[in-house]
C-alpha cells in the first residue's frame, strides 16, 4: 500500500509543473514587452525548464505503477 503512493506522488508533481508553466507563461504574457525577446522563446524555454522534467516524471511513474502491480 506504500509503495503505491509514490506513483500518486510523482502524479501530483507533474501536475503542479503543468500549472506552474501555465502561470508563469500567463505572468510573462502580462508582463511582456514588444521591444524584447519573442514571447515563442520564452515558450520554448519554459517548457523545457516545466515540461521535460514532468514527461520525466511521468514515465517514471507509469513504470513503478507498472512494476508494483
């Protein structure tokens, strides 16, 4: 019954990464400036910052659920 809650844990992470990149996508678009960097480039950088360690995450969570089966 432990073992399941990591799964869930890491579930949770992700989410909370996923949210964290909507909003601090959502402050930069409020915030930016037309004389600066193209707002694609902060895309591109925030998903990697957010979204790569979350597909991580995910993988990592689907093979311990997986495996404690």
């Amino acid at each position: 019954m432990k073992k399941e809650i990591y799964s869930k844990i890491l579930y949770i992470i992700c989410a909370l990464l996923i949210a964290g990149f909507a909003m601090t996508l959502w402050v930069k678009y409020k915030t930016y400036q037309m004389f600066a960097l193209p707002f694609y480039y902060h895309v591109i950088f925030y998903s990697i910052v957010f979204l790569v360690p979350c597909l991580i995450l995910l993988l990592i969570a689907r093979v311990l659920k997986r495996m404690l089966k």
